[in-house]
C-alpha cells in the first residue's frame, strides 16, 4: 500500500490543495496572515517543482472580521455573507502579497457546487482553470458565499465537497485537505470510537 501510495504521488501533476477555515483562523477567528504565508511559500515550492497547484481556501469569513474589527462571528446568514463578502476581497490580497514573492500570481475563482453540476459551466470552469494553470497563475478557489451558503453554515467540512468536486476536473489529482481534523475517520471524529481510516481502496458511490 505504502508503494503504491508512493508511486501514484510521485506521477500525480495535478494538485487541489484545499485549505480549512479553522487552519486560516488565529485564537481570535480572524485570519493568520503567517499561515497564509505559510502555505502560499509551500505552494510556490510546488510549482517550481512541476506541479500544478489549486487552492480551495476556506477565510473569507475571518478576514472579514478582521478587517471589520468584530470580535465575534455573526450567527445569522445574511451578515455571515456580508462578512465574507468583505473578507473575500482580503483574503485573495494577502495571498497575492505572498505569491507574489515568489514570483507567482493568484487568481479569484468564486464557484457553488451548481456550477459544476452544469455540464456547460463545468466546462467553463475547467477551460479556465486549466488556461491559468497554463499561465503559471494558481487559482484560489471559495465558495461564492453571496449566492451559496453552504460553508457557511456547515458544522464539518466547509469546503470540502467543492474541492473534491474541483479534483475531478482533472485526469489523476491529487486532493490534499489541509486541516485540524487529524484525517478521515469512520464516523463522527468527536464520537470517541471513531477510528482514522489509513487508506480508501474502494469507492462504492
């Protein structure tokens, strides 16, 4: 198993790198600019080494109230898409800052899971996609919170079914998730009998 993990990681180009809110998020609930640092120097390594790189990054909603100065997190929808409106803006800024020490440049792709389920706009967006790729731009994709409200008000993976639904975009991808949750468990990770899942060999649906 260990081999073939290895070998599939090794001929793997096409990279989805999605990143959790709470991995973005400082103690406070606004963003870690040093995290967004972090990664975009990881990310930039990457790149130079060949891959191609996508980021689904969860944070508008943290850098929203950072720049708005609350201090807590609205608890109803419409401000919750208003903050994020406003930290979307941020955050593709402060990742732009980073990627652009390294020479790179980032691109804003706000997306739904609609827009994959068309046939019509998934091809638009995988077009597009690719000719950034092409480019040597790295996409940074979010949920359109203004439309979607799905990250929002999930309890568990914000994110998560957009970035795997942006992995398929691609021939043999490689989906990284990048967050606090220490991996993929049988069932609810705060049920103290859930167990890690080491390996996935099947998919059934």
């Amino acid at each position: 198993m260990a081999n073939a993990r290895q070998t599939y990681l090794a001929n793997t180009t096409s990279m989805v790198i999605k990143v959790g809110s709470r991995v973005l998020s400082d103690e406070d609930g606004r963003l870690d600019h040093a995290q967004v640092s972090n990664i975009s120097d990881q990310v930039a390594r990457l790149v130079a080494n060949g891959r191609r790189v996508v980021l689904v990054s969860s944070g508008a909603v943290a850098a929203g109230m950072g720049k708005l100065g609350l201090q807590r997190r609205p608890t109803d929808v419409a401000h919750l898409q208003a903050v994020a409106a406003v930290g979307q803006a941020h955050l593709i800024q402060a990742y732009e800052r980073c990627f652009a020490r390294n020479g790179l440049h980032a691109a804003q792709v706000l997306l739904t899971a609609d827009d994959l389920d068309d046939r019509s706009r998934y091809l638009n967006v995988r077009n597009t996609l690719l000719a950034l790729l092409e480019m040597g731009v790295v996409p940074v994709i979010n949920e359109n919170d203004t439309v979607a409200v799905d990250e929002l008000i999930a309890t568990f993976g914000d994110n998560d079914r957009l970035a795997a639904m942006v992995a398929g975009l691609f021939a043999r991808p490689l989906l990284v998730i990048l967050s606090d949750v220490a991996g993929l468990y049988d069932r609810d990770p705060s049920d103290p009998h859930a167990r890690i899942i080491q390996a996935v060999d099947q998919i059934d649906a």
